[in-house]
C-alpha cells in the first residue's frame, strides 16, 4: 500500500465569533500532517480554517467546506496557505492529505488541479478587490467575478477531463505538465 503520509490529532474547532457572514473557525487544539517524505505541517490551536474553498454552485456536485474525505486535508492547507508556506508545496501536500484521509486517486487528483487552479484565480480577485484587505468582506468588481468564474469553470472542465483519464499513482509533478499552461 503507497504511504500518503498520516494525521496526528483530530480537529477540533470552534466557530469565530465575529459579526457578519463568516465561515471561519479556529482550532482549539494541534493537529497535524505528516506527508510521505516526513515533512510535519503544522496547524497550531489557534489557527483559523473556512473549510475546503469550493465554489458554492458545485457543493451539491462536490462537497460543501466541511463535508467530505477532503477536510482533514483543508485544514492542514489552509494553514500552511495563511502562513506563507510556498503555495505548489502546500498543495502538493494537499493531494497527499486528501489520499491519506481517504479520497480516491482520481478524487485527489481532481481536488489538486481545483487548488492548483483555484490559487490562481482567487490571488487575481484580491487584486481587483475595491476596499482594502484589513476588510475581511472585501467587494470586487462583479463583472471580473463572473469572467474568472466561467474560465475556471472551462479550464477546470477541460483539464478535468486529462486528470480523470490519468492513471492512479501519477504524481502532482506529472498533473502539473497539463496544468502549469494555464498558471501563465
């Protein structure tokens, strides 16, 4: 059996407490992955999650934030993203956590090309953000939302098709061939 690194600890979270639409949580207690070359990720008591970012149109498809074989994976992902980690790394890592907490290859490999995908995308609409980051509910031009939803949407669909053909223990290096065209 391939080793897909293993979690210590459970999450255990409670929601934030500030005002407004807010999916936030913050961990009460360590937890951690640790991936196959041994390397520790670190999500310390204290640090706040949101969950998988899975667009909401597709949460019926896929999963909602909190739901699914993936969420143990979000966790550790959403810390090392916070916290500077170098973001191929963490979502390299990300792909691993989700086999080890149970998903599929193809599952897994889909969910990397949605990080992978989806890092890109969500960087370019902090930028057109319209008020100033120390807002956590930040607006942005909702034409320029609209537009990068659709090619995510088209590039997750087309791409997605290569990742589903791809073979069980393909690496993240080798999805990456398909994907990287599309980070430019």
């Amino acid at each position: 059996m391939a080793d897909y690194g293993s979690f210590t600890g459970n999450v255990v979270a409670q929601w934030s407490r500030r005002q407004g639409p807010d999916r936030n949580m913050v961990l009460t207690e360590d937890f951690y992955y640790t991936d196959p070359s041994s390397r520790v990720w670190s999500a310390p008591a204290g640090s706040v999650i949101n969950g998988a970012s899975i667009p909401q149109a597709l949460w019926s498809t896929v999963g909602s934030p909190y739901i699914g074989d993936y969420r143990l994976a979000s966790v550790v992902h959403d810390v090392a993203c916070t916290q500077g980690a170098n973001r191929k790394e963490a979502d390299i890592m990300f792909y691993y956590a989700c086999l080890a907490g149970g998903c599929s290859p193809d599952r897994a490999r889909v969910f990397y090309l949605g990080v992978r995908i989806g890092a890109k995308y969500s960087s370019l609409i902090l930028k057109s953000a319209s008020s100033t980051f120390n807002d956590p509910f930040f607006t942005t031009d909702n034409n320029l939302v609209t537009a990068l939803d659709a090619d995510m949407l088209y590039i997750l669909k087309n791409v997605g098709k290569i990742v589903h053909q791809l073979k069980d223990d393909t690496t993240p290096d080798q999805m990456d061939k398909y994907i990287d065209p599309y980070l430019v």
